[in-house]
C-alpha cells in the first residue's frame, strides 16, 4: 500500500482496456473496499469533451472465500448502467416490452340495447336498477 496520509488506499490491478497491466492506488471507503466503479476521464488531445474509462470491481481470486477480499477491476467497454437506491417502497424499473402489441379495437356490447357509457351491467338484460340512481 502506498503512504497516502490518513487516507487509505489498496495497490488495485486493473484489466483490459487502456490500463492493461497498470497497478494504481485507490482509496478504500469506511468499509475497506474501493468503489464498485472506477471512472478515468480521458482529456481528448483537440481538446473536446474528455473520453471516460470505466472499470468494475471483481474479486481477485473468485475461489478465495476466506479472509480478506481482494480486488481488481475489469474493463467495461460499454460503462456500467448507474444503479439508484433500491429502497423498499420503491418501485422497480419498467422494463421494455419487446413484443408491444397493437390496441384492440373496442368491441360492441353483446347484450341487446347495450348499455350507456358508466352504468354498471349486473343487472340482468340491462334493465335499471337502484344503484343507476
């Protein structure tokens, strides 16, 4: 670990991507794991709006399953998706349809004479009743 103060900080590998093989130090939070995420803004040499790199955390021995758990980060060529707070009231994400079927067309009503529109149709052969008010 390299002396960064009272900071900490953990030597992380990183895979894949432009930091192939490069080991940075990278601040651990009050837990003692590095973010899930790693973003590394790329400044573009035209001076445009900057390139970001997105790395995600692994495990770095995925059979390890005792004692302290160690890290690397994978590159990730299409960004990781932000996840938001899942708490328990909230509702889930919609998901996309991926079949959207077309509105039917409203079907007539079967009984004869039909009924107006927002009258209830319990009662039998649509005759009026003392909830029709």
């Amino acid at each position: 670990m390299s002396d960064t103060g009272a900071v900490k900080s953990e030597d992380t590998p990183f895979e894949g991507g432009p930091m192939d093989g490069r080991v940075l130090p990278v601040l651990v939070g009050m837990t003692g794991h590095p973010p899930k995420t790693y973003r590394i803004p790329v400044p573009a040499p035209d001076g445009g709006p900057p390139t970001v790199l997105v790395y995600r955390r692994l495990p770095r021995d995925p059979q390890r399953t005792l004692g302290f758990a160690r890290w690397k980060y994978a590159y990730a060529p299409g960004g990781v998706p932000r996840s938001r707070a899942r708490w328990p009231w909230s509702k889930p994400d919609p998901k996309p349809d991926p079949d959207p079927k077309p509105d039917p067309a409203p079907r007539a009503d079967p009984r004869p004479g039909g009924t107006r529109p927002g009258a209830p149709d319990a009662t039998p052969g649509g005759e009026r009743d003392d909830a029709d008010g």
